[in-house]
C-alpha cells in the first residue's frame, strides 16, 4: 500500500464511487448488500486517525474480490482496477 493519508483518500474515493455505482454492478441484492458492509467498514478503517491500514486491506481486498468474482456489470471492472491500485498487488480484472 502507499501512504497511509494517499491511502485513505483513494479508499474514500473508491467507496463513493461504488455507493454511486448501486444497481450498476450486476450484483444479486444480497451480494450488493455484503459489498455494502465492506464499503462501510473500509470507509471506517479509512477515516480513522491515523488510517487504520490492517483494515483498509481487509476490506479492500474482499471489496475487489466481489467485484472480480460475482460483479457482472459494466463498470465493476474499473471498480476492480481501483481497488488493486489502492492494494498495490495490480490484481484487477481489465487486463487478465
């Protein structure tokens, strides 16, 4: 991961884009609904002082797998990307 207050913007960022992006994902509503706690505990984990990076990772992480395994929708592929980038591990979903 970067620094943690670089961290913690792309993080918030991430998780405004993917509340925006509701509907848009391709997910079941109860899958929509665990991203959903994800999102919330990340944006926590986030906007703690300092950023609590141990949880960002968690939640990222289970974030990106969502959006890489169960996300069928037009946009959950750069949602993906978004989060490898914020991991730093370049695992998305545009270029495998």
């Amino acid at each position: 991961m970067n620094g943690s207050a670089d961290v913690a913007d792309e993080v918030l960022s991430l998780c405004r884009a993917l509340r925006d992006a509701q509907g848009l994902l391709g997910l079941t509503e109860s899958e929509e609904s665990d991203l959903l706690g994800h999102v919330a505990r990340a944006e926590r984990a986030a906007s703690a002082t300092p950023p609590d990076l141990p949880g960002v990772d968690t939640h990222v992480r289970a974030i990106r797998y969502l959006l890489v395994e169960v996300a069928d929708g037009g946009v959950s592929a750069f949602m993906a990307d978004a989060a490898a980038r914020i991991l730093g591990d370049g695992i998305g979903r545009l270029f495998l």
